[in-house]
C-alpha cells in the first residue's frame, strides 16, 4: 500500500505526510494522510505491539482530505 515503487510515485520520496504526533516514553500515536488516496490513518503503538487503521467520519466512510488541501 505505501510502496513507493509505481510509476505514479517515481520521483516522490513520501507518499505519507504525518499530520499528528504524540509520543509518551514506551508508546504513542499518530495520524498519517496517504497523499495519493487522501485518506487519513490512526497508527498507535505500546511497547512492542501497534496497529494502522483508517480514521472514519460519523458514516463510517473513511476520512479523505480534499487534493487541494
């Protein structure tokens, strides 16, 4: 998914930007947006165990940020 060897992606060092972070000692989160698809992603974590999700809005769509933002 966040392969960046596509020809679409040639040339392009991040195809994530991270919007929010939050780090504690052992554990943490943060907010990732995928710039090709627009969608947001919740990535947390707690000593060796994480997880990625997508971020929903209230009708259970994924959340996307508009090409323009």
């Amino acid at each position: 998914m966040f392969n960046n060897d596509s020809e679409k992606n040639k040339g392009s060092k991040n195809r994530v930007e991270e919007i929010l972070a939050e780090n504690g000692v052992a554990n943490g989160n943060r907010i990732i947006v995928d710039k090709e698809t627009g969608i947001h992603y919740l990535f947390s974590w707690s000593g060796y165990a994480g997880g990625i999700t997508p971020l929903l809005d209230k009708d259970g769509k994924p959340m996307i940020k508009p090409n323009n933002e």
